[in-house]
C-alpha cells in the first residue's frame, strides 16, 4: 500500500511537471504529441514498477536457495521497458534514437567538458571516502550492494530521466541556455527538479511524507550535472559510467572499515 501512495505522489508531481509544460514550451507544434508520449510512458512505467516491485526477493537457482537485498529484477525491467518504448516511438512516430542520447558515439569537442563535469560528481564522493568512516551495517550484503550500485541504477535511471523524458522534454523545450559553454535547456531543469523528488519524497508508515530536502537538493545537482553531460555529448555512456562511478565508490569505504576490524 505504501508504494502505491508513492507512486501516487510521484504521479502528482508529474501533473505538475505538465502544467509547467504548457506554461513554458516554446514548440507548439511538437507540444500535443510529445506530452501525450509522456502521459503514456509515466503510465505504463508506474504500473510496470508497481508489479515488478513485488516479485520475490528470494529465489532458487541449480537447486541452491539464493536471496537478494536489492531490487535488481525493477532495474533490469524498468531498463526493459526502456528500451521496449524507445523501439515503439521509433517505429510508430519515426523519432530516431539519437534524440534520446541513445547512441556510444560521443562529440569530439565534448570530451573535456565531459570530464571536467565527471570530476564535479566524484570528487565529492572520493572526499567522503577517504575522510568519513562510519562502522556500516552492511556487512552480509556488502558485495551485493557494492555491485548493484556499480551497474544497475546508473543503467535504469539515465535511460529513464536523461533518455527518454529528458528526449521528450527538448522537443518542446528548444531554446538553450548555457553554462560555460555547456548548452541546456527547461527540459533538463524540469528532469533534474523530478529526479531529486523521486530520491527525497518518500512515504513512511502510517503515510506520513517524509521530505528529505538535503536529498531533493543532492540528488537535483547530481542529475542536472549528469543531464549536462549528456546534452553535450549526445550520448548517455558517460552519464551512465559517472552516476554508477559516484554510487559505488561510497561503498568502497565498507572494505576498508571491515580490514580494519
């Protein structure tokens, strides 16, 4: 029950996320398909994780009862659908790939700016590992957690925000704006204000929100400064190889905590 509260309220915000649209789309001529596709895509993608969300988190494999902590079958799903939508709206509305950064080819010219940024995601992260060690708790699933983080959110989540929505946003949204010579537009702001909602608002027992501000806001400036990344460099390789990059290497500080007990 609590999940379906969430998912209602992440549906709100996406009702907001519209309004915003209509206010300050530029492209009226792309403005009715583009958030029909969006309506479509939030639907199907809610209902989709909500069944996900409960498959069993316990299993058996050659005969050997396995159990994992993480959510890895609603990543690799949701990156499913993904990938499943991306092929529909290419058949059926003749929109290439390229427009959802779905491509490994990177701009030429992009690459300085491109690490640059990638600094900006993991330095912060590097300097909470090497000058914060908290004894963790994690131990039983430390390997889990630490693979999980290197691989799946970073897959689902750049293909879903930086991908797809952010893709069907800049249809609409086709004035930029620029930050040291880095181009942007409302699409991303409006992705990176989403994504920061979808880590920072939560729903606890008794359905009480529980709004984590510092975490709307981390989690917004990470998004953002992946979004950049894959703006200039028409790709989400890099995106990708940063937002699993910067979730992992907290991890890293685990092993070290458990060699020193």
């Amino acid at each position: 029950m609590i999940v379906i509260v969430q998912t209602i309220i992440t549906q709100i915000a996406v009702i907001l996320l519209f309004i915003l649209i209509l206010l300050l789309a530029d492209n009226k001529k792309k403005l009715k398909d583009s958030v029909l596709l969006i309506l479509i895509f939030f639907c199907v993608f809610f209902v989709s994780s909500l069944i996900l969300w409960y498959i069993p988190n316990t299993f058996h494999l050659f005969g050997r009862k396995i159990t994992v902590h993480w959510n890895w079958f609603g990543k690799a799903g949701s990156f499913a659908f993904g990938l499943l939508f991306l092929l529909t709206v290419y058949l059926h509305k003749k929109i290439p790939f390229h427009e959802f950064k779905f491509s490994l080819k990177q701009k030429n010219e992009s690459w300085s700016n491109s690490l640059i940024l990638g600094g900006f995601i993991l330095i912060p992260n590097i300097i909470l590992l090497v000058f914060f060690h908290e004894k963790g708790s994690i131990r039983d699933s430390l390997n889990e957690s630490f693979f999980f983080q290197l691989t799946m959110p970073g897959i689902e989540e750049e293909l879903i925000f930086r991908g797809i929505l952010l893709g069907l946003l800049n249809r609409v949204f086709e004035k930029r704006m620029f930050l040291f010579r880095m181009k942007f537009g409302w699409g991303l702001i409006l992705t990176s204000i989403l994504f920061g909602l979808v880590h920072g608002l939560r729903i606890k027992q008794g359905f009480s929100p529980d709004i984590n501000v510092m975490r709307i806001l981390i989690t917004g400036i990470y998004g953002f400064l992946f979004g950049l990344v894959a703006e200039n460099s028409d790709s989400l390789l890099l995106p990708v190889i940063f937002h699993n990059m910067s979730n992992s290497v907290l991890y890293l500080k685990y092993y070290l905590i458990l060699m020193r007990y």
